[in-house]
C-alpha cells in the first residue's frame, strides 16, 4: 500500500482525476466473480494456452486461482485442483511452495473455497483479462519483462471471456546505475514525488 499512497499523492498534486481501485475490494465486493467462473470453466484449455505461449506448465496441473487457506490464512501455498460449477467453490490443499527463490511452507490442510466470498484471487497470467473486462479497460501500457503474460491475458481476454483486449503500448527495462531492475516491489523506482521535485 506504500507505493500505492505515493503514486495516489502524486496524481493529487498533479491534480489528475481518477478512481481508486483495490485488488482485494475489487475481490470482496464480487466485482470478478463472473470472471473468475468462466475462466475456471475453461480451465484446461488456459492451462495448455499458458503452456503454448510461456513453456509454464503448472497451470495444466492445477486451476488459475488461488484460495486463502482457512486454515493458516496464506495465500499462494495453495494449489486449487477442482472447480464444483453449480456451487461456484473450488477443492484446494495448502502445501509447500515456491516464490521467487523462498520456499513458503503450507500447513497441510484441504479444504473447499466459494469463490463470491472473495477469500481468494486469480493467478496473475489470467487476472489482467479479468480485470480488464469488468472495468471495461480499452487502455493498458506494460514493460516488457511481462510480455509472456500480456500475451495469455489478451487471448483470455479475446477467446474465453469475449472481450476485446485493449490497446497496448509496450515500454522498455530500465535498470539503475549498478545494473539492477528498476522495479516498484524492489522499491528503486523514481516516485512522482522525486519527478515533481526535480524532472519540473
């Protein structure tokens, strides 16, 4: 929420407009609960769509949602295996996994997870589409270190959900003086607030 406040402070004292969205209220609120049905209902063709376009086969394996566990209350330790239409739940177990190089330890549970009740989100190579479609997003700029996932969300976008995906504009990989990533989760990004101090 850090960057979120320093980029929302930015657009303030530029005095643009806008509507602040949150991922987990977009959740909570069912916002992307027709999403999230439709594209677990088409599952198995995402899965080998994924594993076309990126080589990335985990998805042939399990679904592209991720339960909070009710039992340890984490999230990506959770691993979704089948999707109950009619009831609109999905069967996970919590296990072990790994993100980036850390190895996040599961509890172990099972469980079944409703997916209106917003305790849970998409996997980020299908959330984009989802999104884009109940905002009604004709717009989306990315970097291209992402490229691979704007590729699976378009054609989620256009295939599965029937919407068109939007109008791109695809920017570089900046790194710093010392050959680093200049990244938002790295926190070495330049804010609005430094652009407007000295870029003006």
């Amino acid at each position: 929420m850090h960057m979120s406040s320093l980029l929302l402070e930015g657009l303030d004292d530029l005095g643009i407009e806008y509507e602040f969205r949150r991922a987990k209220d977009t959740y909570e609120k069912g916002i992307l609960t027709d999403q999230i049905h439709t594209i677990l209902e088409n599952s198995s063709k995402i899965g080998d769509k994924i594993e076309e376009l990126s080589g990335q086969e985990k998805f042939q394996k399990m679904l592209p949602y991720f339960p909070v566990c009710e039992n340890c209350d984490k999230l990506y330790t959770t691993e979704s295996y089948e999707y109950i239409p009619n009831e609109k739940k999905v069967k996970y177990r919590c296990k072990d996994a790994t993100i980036g190089s850390n190895v996040v330890k599961g509890c172990g549970h099972e469980g079944i997870s409703d997916i209106t009740k917003g305790h849970g989100k998409l996997a980020w190579k299908v959330e984009f589409a989802a999104r884009w479609q109940a905002f009604d997003v004709r717009f989306e700029a990315y970097g291209k270190d992402i490229m691979d996932s704007v590729k699976i969300n378009d054609w989620v976008s256009d295939e599965i959900l029937n919407y068109p995906h939007p109008h791109h504009v695809k920017y570089e990989m900046f790194l710093d003086k010392g050959g680093k990533k200049i990244s938002k989760s790295l926190g070495n990004v330049v804010t609005s607030q430094k652009w407007l101090k000295y870029g003006t």
